[in-house]
C-alpha cells in the first residue's frame, strides 16, 4: 500500500502518513472534517486520517467544516477526552452521526448559530421595521438592502465557528448533500430557532409596543386585514400559491449557495470573501421581488426564505402570525429536498470528488444493501 499524508498532526505538529494510522471508529465521524486541500478520494474509510492510540490528551486534529459558506484556512482542535472515551459503532449510528453529540466543536457551532440567528433576527428585523416607519417610495427595495448586508455580515463572521448556515433550510441541505451529519443538523436547527425566538423576543422588548402590533414585529404572513377608504378588507395570498412562491424563491437561495459557496471548485473562482455576499445578494433579490407580487400592499409579506427568522417574530407577537405559518417552513424545507434530489442525480461536473462525500441518499442505499459507508 503506498503512503498517503494526511492532514492529522500530534503535539509536535508532525503529520503521519497512512499505514501508522490506526482507525478508530470512535473518531471517525468527526474528524472527517479535514484541510480541503487533500480530496476525500484519497482518504479510504479504513484509513481515515486519525491519531495513532498513544493514550495522550494532548492530540490534535487539523479540520475544516466542509459545510461552511465562507472557506478557510485550517483549524487545530484537540481531541476532547469525551470523545476518546467513548466509541460510537454500528451502521446506524455512525450514519446518524452520534459522535456530533459528544464533539466540543459540534457543540460550540450550534451555539454560534443560536447566538448570530439571534443578532440577525434582532438587527434584520430592526432594519425592517425602521424602513417601514419611514415609509419609503419602496419599502420592500429598503428592506431588501437592509438584509443583503445584514446577512451578508453576519454569515462572513459565523462561518469559521459553524459554518455561517443561520437558517435551518441550509443546514437541512447540507445533510441531504452529505457535508453535515443529521446529529449536527438537529443541533444546528435547534440553536437557529431558539435563537430567533430569543432575538424577536428581544426586539419586541425595544419597540414601541404600537410599531409591533402594527406591523406584526416584522414577521411572515400570507394574508393581513388592512383599512383601506373606510372599507376592512383581508388582503394577502392563499397558502397554496404562496407555498409554490416559498418553494421556488428559496430553491433559486439554495442553488446560489450550494453552486457558489459549497462548490469546492467554485470557492476558486468567488474566493472566500465573495460567497456570503452573493449569497446576501440573491436573499435581497428574492425578497425583494416576492414582496410585490400582490396587487394590493399590506398582505402577504413576500417570500420568508429562512423559517427560522419567521419563528422568531411569530413566538414573540403571536395570533395572526401562526396562521399558515406552516408555508414558511414546508416551502423551504422541500426546496432543500429539492437540491438534495438534484445533487444526488445530477452531481457537479466534478462527479468524482462530490460522490466521494457519501451524500445521504447513496448511505441509505447503502445501508439497504447491507453495506453501510462507515464499514466499508
């Protein structure tokens, strides 16, 4: 067997090369995350980058999250004692990604997502009640740039702690395309809509009380009762049409991302700075151009695209706000099973590489087989 390097350094920050390497099921799951620079073609299952059992605390692994949305250099995280300590075997929760449970790393990322979910929800929604207070020309084009940079930002500064998902859409994509394991991606959710609720609940604490009613904190709904020339009328879109609209609008955010951001070729071209600001970019153009599709304004909200900034706003206020609620989670969570489906049957032109990460529909079908990715 010829030598491969690997990127997996001990103390002296030396690297070994394969055939000292001595698998460990225990690690396997999360140490997976290794320097993009090697591709998961040259590392085999069997012989996958891990730390010789010398007994030591004090080994370290070189990692990258491979589902964060801004690329990075390489990290050194040391191996906690929990994660040597205990050994997660068997098909089932190797493909579940229990390791993700015990893993310092796993956890500090989804407390990223609930600490920055929540500061957008804050600062974003802030940003769309002031525009709406200051009844602009075109409230829905201020609001639109207010959310680029807001969440261009704030995806630029969690990226290298958790990847920058801060909308459980995404990270359910990054499970079906194989680059989060599903503990991570219930972690992840879980931080993001707790972290929503925590920063609507924040926001409804600084606004006056009359601009949250009124305008319903900024939250997502279909339809709305308006006053309009003495005459009360409801005003907004059915739940079909406008989960059809959440499907399609979010899809378009989802394939930017995974095309521009998670493309590992196209990091080459965007480089690392470039992606969260596309990916801000396409956000504000669907937002913008689903908040006119009504012909009378005041109804429906246009396209939420993140069911977890439309949790917040609708945990802190309440009423209308939990009626068709659902559309703003069902329309981008098939959208993220829609990108799922397609990079699974049309992968990217590098088949290669991408069918080397094991997506979750190749492990399924591996599993059915009797054959699991983890044991082969």
């Amino acid at each position: 067997m010829a030598e491969e390097e690997y990127f997996v350094t001990l103390p002296s920050r030396r690297r070994i090369s394969s055939p000292s390497a001595v698998l460990s099921p225990r690690l396997a799951s999360s140490l997976r995350r290794r320097d993009a620079r090697t591709p998961r073609s040259r590392l085999p299952n069997e012989e996958l980058a891990l730390v010789e059992e010398d007994g030591s605390d004090e080994d370290y692994v070189e990692q990258v999250y491979e589902g964060s949305l801004v690329h990075y250099y390489p990290d050194e995280r040391r191996i906690s004692k929990l994660e040597k300590k205990f050994e997660f075997t068997g098909a089932i929760p190797v493909f579940l990604g229990f390791q993700d449970f015990i893993s310092p790393e796993v956890w500090r990322a989804a407390i990223s997502e609930f600490i920055v979910t929540a500061l957008l929800v804050f600062v974003n929604t802030a940003g769309a009640l002031t525009c709406l207070q200051a009844g602009f020309t075109s409230n829905t084009a201020a609001i639109s740039v207010i959310t680029f940079f807001c969440l261009s930002f704030f995806i630029l500064g969690a990226a290298p702690a958790s990847g920058g998902h801060l909308n459980p859409a995404i990270t359910f994509a990054t499970m079906l395309t194989g680059f989060s394991s599903p503990a991570r991606t219930l972690l992840y959710v879980i931080g993001q809509i707790a972290g929503s609720a925590v920063g609507a609940l924040a926001l409804k604490i600084v606004v006056a009380e009359s601009v949250a009613e009124k305008y319903g904190l900024g939250g997502c709904y279909l339809k709305n009762t308006i006053y309009a020339d003495g005459v009360v009328q409801e005003v907004g879109i059915e739940p079909g049409p406008g989960l059809l609209a959440e499907f399609v609008f979010t899809l378009v955010v989802l394939f930017i991302a995974f095309s521009i951001a998670l493309d590992p070729k196209q990091f080459q071209v965007t480089g690392p700075i470039l992606a969260p600001f596309m990916i801000g970019a396409v956000v504000a153009l669907m937002s913008f151009m689903s908040g006119g599709l009504m012909a009378v304004n005041g109804g429906y909200t246009g396209a939420g695209l993140n069911p977890a900034r439309c949790f917040g706003p609708a945990v802190a206020m309440g009423g209308s706000l939990w009626d068709g609620h659902w559309v703003f989670w069902a329309g981008p969570f098939l959208s993220a099973l829609a990108i799922g489906v397609i990079y699974h049957a049309i992968p990217p032109h590098h088949v290669e590489l991408y069918r080397s990460r094991a997506d979750i529909f190749t492990q399924i079908g591996n599993m059915i087989k009797g054959k699991s990715t983890a044991s082969e």
